[in-house]
C-alpha cells in the first residue's frame, strides 16, 4: 500500500531533497533525476549510486531465503513474537495521531498487528519479503536505514524488533543516527535485540535447552531454520555498556528497560513448540500420533515422518497447519495465548535482572 500521506513524508534518499514529483509509476527527484518506482503495493526508495560496505544476507540471499521463511502469510501474535508485540505496544504507547515507523520491518508483521492503532503505519526494509496482509495494511517502502527516505521530524514513534543483532557496530551508529534524524522531538524509539551479557538465571533457560538437544540427538526434531535465520548474527554491541553508548551516540536517551530472561520462554521453544512442530509438520497423515510417538525414540521418529535434515520443511509444514487453526480463533489459538501469557511472565517477574535480550525505549530530546 503507497497511500498519499506516505509522500508527503518523503524526501530524496540519493540527494535528500524533498522537491519531489509523484507520478502515477512513482516518485521522480527533481534535483539529481533520479526515479523511485511504485512495485506492487512498496514503493523502492533505495538511494541510486550508492554503494553499502555491509549487506545483509536478507538482501544479498533473498530470492533463497524467501521460500524458506514461509513469509506471505500472518499468523495471530502469538508465543514469542506474542510476547515481543505485546510489549511493543505497552511500552511505545500508540496514539491514534501518531506517524510510526517499523525501521527495518521484514514482513512487516509487527507493523501489521499495530497499524490500526495509529494513523499512519510504515514499513521500511532493503529486502521485499513483506507479507500480503502488509501489502494491503501498510505503507511500505524498499528502503536503507542508512539512507531512510523520510524528512527530519517527520515520525511520532518507531521501532526496530531483531535488527540490531544482525549489523556491525557502524552501521548500528548510521541506523540508530538515521532513526533519530526522523523522530519529532520528544519522538520515542522501541528497540529489541540481544547482547551477549549472561543472565544471572542461566542455569535455568540452560536446563530447557539440554532438554531440548536430547529430542534433537534423538532425531524427534532439529533447530535447523532457527540456526539458519541466526547465521547471520553479529552481536557488535556485545554487552549492556554498548547498548547505552550506541543509543547516547545517536543522541537518543533511555527512558524505559525490560530484560527478558527466558526461563518461561526457553522451555516453550526448546521443548514445547518444538514437539508440537514434530507432530504438525510430520510428512503424512495416516497415522493419528499420541502421546507414546513424542517419546525420542528411532519408532518416533519414524512415525512423524522425520529424516536428517528435513527440519526446514517440517517447521514450514507445521506452520502453515497450524496457522488454519489460529484464523478460527477456536481452542488451539487460546491454549497458544495462555502460553504466550506464560512466556510473558520472564518479562514481569525477571524484567530488572540484566540479561541478553532486551526492550529498550529511547526519546529523541
């Protein structure tokens, strides 16, 4: 979706003047010529003739990764990323006037799920993986949050949700300096990344993860598209300290902080999810499992239909299965909610105990 109040946001990001022409293709630059066109609900606003020394693996693999990450369609926000957009919405209180920017969106599910609290939402990324329902429900633009697109004091709120652990520290100082140029004053920033800072409860998250790799060397199921969609972690704000260097760097100033200490969460993605997965995305449907097939055992996983190296398309298979459950708001979509409400426990009961994830919200003086 490229609605009119989008442009009226918008400058050069080649240039940076905001003399720009809209034409019914796109948006032609007056000043240095160049075009940005419409594409099928985005408009590509990627500066011309610059040349990034870092690119993401979202960018430079996308035509790969885009059947892998099963994209098109939304799920409800429901167990982790429950668990992120709840807090999302609690801490950058929406308004319905404000101007919202999801810096670097992805599918732009989060954008999606908060777009009718405010009255303009926007999703910004260099690489086009945007769900269908963002296409329909967001402003969305190709763009680099180097270079964002957007005039000075033009956005009331943004946020940026498993961004920053994939940059290098320069590029984190150009993402977050950008993100502060286009905040109003007073304009609020939600960020939520990781850090490499141990949690002083460890021994806990770490209990749920053993646990985990038995089922993994038993065959039941393997964390293979997790480990894909993290090989591109870099960490270079390696502990809290950098955290708060880089956001008093970019001149933005912390205002809230919740850890997330996944003693909950760890045993519902290590354990729970994953056996539920197992049984969803098994390759047929002729044997009905019980409880005896998630014992890990070689006849277990026989029965889900598992063999080395198929963790992908299983993961991909239970998703998709599950996600027609979910649009029917029946029993499965509650019983996934009253897990996501239990994850979210980590945040009220641990949230002042320093850990490696973390919610940040920072204000542009």
């Amino acid at each position: 979706m490229v609605p009119t109040d989008l442009y009226r946001l918008l400058q050069c990001p080649t240039c940076g003047s905001r003399d720009l022409l809209v034409r019914d293709a796109g948006v032609h630059c007056a000043s240095c010529n160049n075009d940005y066109p419409n594409h099928g609900g985005y408009i590509d606003l990627m500066p011309r003739a610059v040349e990034f020394g870092y690119v993401s693996k979202y960018v430079s693999e996308e035509e790969q990764l885009a059947e892998e990450l099963d994209y098109r369609e939304l799920a409800p926000p429901l167990l982790a990323a429950g668990v992120r957009d709840r807090a999302l919405a609690r801490l950058l209180d929406f308004r319905a006037t404000d101007v919202a920017l999801d810096n670097g969106c992805g599918t732009a599910k989060h954008a999606v799920w908060n777009a009718g609290k405010v009255r303009l939402m926007i999703g910004s990324d260099p690489a086009t993986m945007f769900a269908d329902a963002a296409v329909e429900q967001v402003a969305l633009a190709k763009a680099d949050s180097r270079r964002l697109p957007f005039a000075a004091n033009t956005i009331d709120k943004a946020f940026s949700i498993d961004v920053l652990e994939h940059f290098p520290r320069d590029v984190i100082d150009a993402y977050l300096a950008e993100t502060a140029r286009v905040l109003r004053p007073g304009g609020r920033l939600f960020v939520f990344s990781n850090t490499s800072d141990p949690s002083s409860l460890q021994l806990l998250t770490d209990a749920s993860r053993k646990l985990g790799q038995l089922f993994v060397r038993a065959g039941v199921y393997d964390f293979q598209r997790q480990a894909r969609r993290k090989s591109d972690h870099i960490k270079a704000l390696r502990t809290w300290d950098d955290v708060l260097d880089a956001m008093r760097v970019a001149g933005l100033r912390p205002v809230k902080i919740v850890f997330w200490n996944s003693v909950f969460t760890s045993f519902v993605e290590h354990v729970l999810m994953k056996l539920g997965e197992a049984v969803l995305g098994r390759k047929t449907n002729d044997q009905r499992p019980t409880t005896k097939d998630l014992v890990p055992t070689a006849a277990s996983s026989s029965i889900l239909g598992l063999s080395s190296g198929d963790g992908t398309d299983r993961e991909i298979r239970a998703r998709q299965r599950m996600r027609g459950r979910l649009e029917r708001r029946g029993p499965a979509y509650y019983a996934l909610l009253a897990v996501t409400l239990v994850m979210e426990l980590d945040l009220w009961l641990f949230g002042r105990l320093k850990s490696g994830s973390y919610f940040i919200v920072v204000e542009k003086p």
